[in-house]
C-alpha cells in the first residue's frame, strides 16, 4: 500500500514541475519547476528498484544541468516582454503537437501489451549498475558505442563552427618555451636609482641580437 502511495506522490509532483515548466511565465520558475520534475524522477527511478539511474539524474541533471540553467539565467538580461510578443499565433499548433503526442504516447502504451503490473526482477547477489553494465555492452554495445562516436562528432563541429582565430591574442608556443636557451629567457638591466623598469615585449631572435652586441 505504502509503494502505491509514494507512486502517486512523485508522479503528482512531477507532473506538477511539468507544469510549472510549460505554464510558467517567468524563466526561473520554469527552470525550478525543472529541478522539482527531476528530482521526482529520481525517486520513481529508486522506487522501481533503479537506484543507479535516479542518483545519476540527481548528480547530473540537478546537480549540473539544471546549475548551470540557473547561473546562464542569473547572468544574462533577459526582456520578458520580449520573450512573449507572438506567442499567440503559435497556441493553435502547439496544442496541435502536445495532442499529437498524446495520442502517440497512447497507442504506444496499448500497442506493447504491457501488464497491468510490472514485475521488477533484481536479484539479491546482482547489482543494479552491474545489470545495466551487462545490458549496455553485451546487447545494445553497437548502438551504444554509436551514440558516443555521434555526440563526439557534434561537439567537434560545434568547436569547429564557434571557433574564430584572432589576431589580437599572443599565442602559446611550448616548443619554444620548452627548448629556449638562457639568453632568451632574461635580460639584464641596470635602471637608475628611483627610476623603474619598462616592461619590454622581446622575441628570442631581439635578445639574442642584444646579448651579442653587449
């Protein structure tokens, strides 16, 4: 009785930041609505017996994600009035895809033949992550590997595409820095009393002219 009862709590508060995401006028409202639907989901996840996969929601969604949701909304300006000019002639089709949705959610639930209560099997001398573990490279190791190599590819496109050089900038040379000789690396000065020291950009090629003329 107690499972049914705590079901029900979490599915209600996930709903519930669910709404608050998609009926909230203001930014922070919607992300903390997000933070409430994560951390229901987690608990559904232990309930179900998924205690790795609901700790790795709450390290990684709330703990990262939802974090950094925050700190980008905090440190931008973001005009409200802006955010809602012309969200009226877009009503009609998103009512139209949250339907949609619905009604694919729905045929998908009746279409798999699912019982009406699910049997979790988690054996006492087998772990949770080390089930997942077997499922994850024994069964789905391709499509897992490939999800990797395509998340891998869209982050060094998007390095590539954001990257702009700049000429303003010194750049770093660690050859140099690693393989230069003493004379490249200092200079001696003799500045008069009272009198400071100019700092001077130099090259090796500079200081090495000026060590063979002194």
């Amino acid at each position: 009785m107690i499972q049914y009862l705590l079901f029900w709590l979490f599915a209600g508060g996930m709903l519930g930041g669910a709404g608050l995401i998609v009926l909230g006028r203001n930014p922070m409202v919607g992300v903390l609505g997000m933070l409430l639907t994560f951390v229901h989901a987690a608990a559904l996840f232990i309930l179900l017996g998924a205690e790795f996969l609901g700790l790795l929601m709450i390290m990684v969604y709330v703990g990262a994600i939802a974090v950094m949701f925050l700190f980008v909304l905090m440190t931008i300006d973001l005009d409200f009035g802006t955010l809602r000019e012309g969200f009226a002639p877009y009503l009609p089709l998103g009512l139209l895809l949250v339907l949609a949705l619905a009604a694919e959610l729905l045929v998908a639930v009746y279409a798999s033949g699912l019982p009406k209560e699910v049997m979790i099997v988690n054996g006492d001398d087998v772990q949770n992550i080390v089930q997942l573990g077997r499922v994850l490279f024994t069964d789905y190791v391709v499509p897992f590997q490939t999800a990797g190599l395509i998340l891998l590819t869209a982050m060094i496109g998007a390095i590539v595409l954001t990257h702009r050089p700049r000429s303003d900038v010194r750049r770093q040379d660690v050859g140099m820095q690693i393989f230069r000789a003493k004379v490249d690396a200092m200079v001696k000065v003799s500045p008069a009393v009272g009198a400071g020291v100019k700092p001077v950009h130099w090259t090796p090629k500079s200081v090495a002219k000026k060590a063979k003329k002194s």
